[in-house]
C-alpha cells in the first residue's frame, strides 16, 4: 500500500513546553489508524503537527509532498481535514452555512457534494435552516464531519469523536466513518479514548506515551496485546 502520510521524527511544543519527542508513524492510503494513549501523552498535538496548528519540527510528508508550515488553510488546500476535539461548529450559523464553510478551499458548486453527503447524514436534511447551536452534542460532531467530508478530504484528522457523547451516538459515528472508509476510501487518522471503539474501526494503531511511539501494530495485534489489554482494554 501507498503511504498517504507519514511522520519522522517529529517534536512539538507550546512556547517552552515540549510535547512530541521524536514522534513518527504512517498512514497507508484507504486505511483508518488509530492514536491511543493517556490524557496528556500528546495525541491531540500530532494531529495540530499535521494540520500546522502547533509550533513543530520533524518531517511530514502527505502524498508524497513535505508539508511546509503553511498552517491550516494549507492543510486544507492540500486536501487534509481536521475535525477537532469539541466539534468546532460554528454555533451561530446555520446548519446549511455551516456545510458550505466545509467547501471554502473549492470552486464552483457543492450541491452534488452536499447531497451525497445527506445519504450519510440524511435527517440534516430537514435542519438545513436551523441554527448550528441549538443542536443537541452528538448532532453537532455529526456537523462537523459532514463538514469536513464536503471539503472531499484525502485525509481526515478526526480528534477525540466519543467525548460527551452517549454510547449510541458514538457507535453511529464510528460506523459512519467505517463506511465512508469503505465505499469512498477515505483515510482516517483518529485519536479516541475509547480503545474499544477505536480498535475496532481502525485497521492500525499506535500507543503514545508521554510524546513518544511505545506500541504500534494491527488492531488485532494490539487487541491481543496484554499491556493494552490491562491500560486500554479493562481486561
């Protein structure tokens, strides 16, 4: 498989503290890896160090280009969308404005966009005119997404999906994410509490701890792990 993104040795930081220490991972072309780890270890960074929202250094190549620190507008041209943790909507827009935000980097018309992305996403379809705040938790991380998917991502930087939300909305989530994976090759970089769920979606994944790589492997090879079983897994 092609590697869509890869990290080399990349170290991270606010002002003078030091987050990722010589971080480095891969996400192979149509895969969904996944980013476990402890409050703290740095998941969250590693996406802002691919998005360029944190001071970085290191390397990191996304489809066969060095990323420059071009920050998130950059990102997003070269087809890489985040979705961070605490959803991000914008509270005051509409649900329809909201969606045509997630194309800002693209020319011409999303109609055909948009409406492929209802078949995933169809009851947003009768909330078009309704005010992106006044949705409930789990309505607005599935905004998000839609957003983000409109933008037509090679690569979605998905932080934290599962956080507040009720166990159901966090299945559909996953299983939606599955299912983009699947029919349209969407590949996923995702950081999630819930080693359950993550594992269980992604192809790979990668331990984190305190800004270093401690594991990586299959999602049955770190199922299988008795490490991660004992921290991850509640087994």
């Amino acid at each position: 498989m092609t590697k869509l993104l890869e990290l080399e040795d990349v170290e991270a930081r606010y002002g003078p503290v030091h987050v990722l220490h010589g971080v480095s991972l891969a996400v192979e072309e149509g895969t969904i890896v996944a980013v476990l780890g402890p409050n703290g270890a740095g998941k969250t960074t590693t996406l802002r160090a691919v998005s360029g929202t944190v001071r970085r250094a290191g390397r990191i190549v996304f489809n066969g280009k060095a990323l420059s620190r071009t920050g998130p507008d950059g990102a997003a041209r070269l087809g890489i969308a985040h979705v961070p943790e605490g959803r991000g909507t914008f509270s005051e827009l509409t649900v329809w404005e909201n969606l045509r935000l997630g194309a800002y980097t693209r020319r011409g018309s999303i109609a055909a966009d948009v409406e492929r992305i209802l078949t995933y996403f169809p009851w947003l379809s009768d909330r078009r005119r309704q005010q992106a705040g006044t949705l409930s938790g789990g309505e607005q991380q599935m905004l998000a997404l839609a957003r983000a998917f409109v933008q037509r991502p090679k690569l979605l930087l998905l932080d934290e999906p599962s956080l507040g939300l009720a166990p159901v909305l966090v299945t559909e989530i996953f299983r939606i994410v599955r299912e983009l994976n699947e029919k349209e090759g969407l590949s996923v970089l995702v950081v999630e509490q819930n080693a359950h769920l993550a594992l269980q979606a992604a192809h790979s994944g990668y331990v984190l701890e305190a800004g270093k790589i401690v594991l990586a492997g299959t999602s049955e090879e770190l199922r299988a792990d008795e490490s991660i079983q004992r921290s991850y897994l509640g087994y």
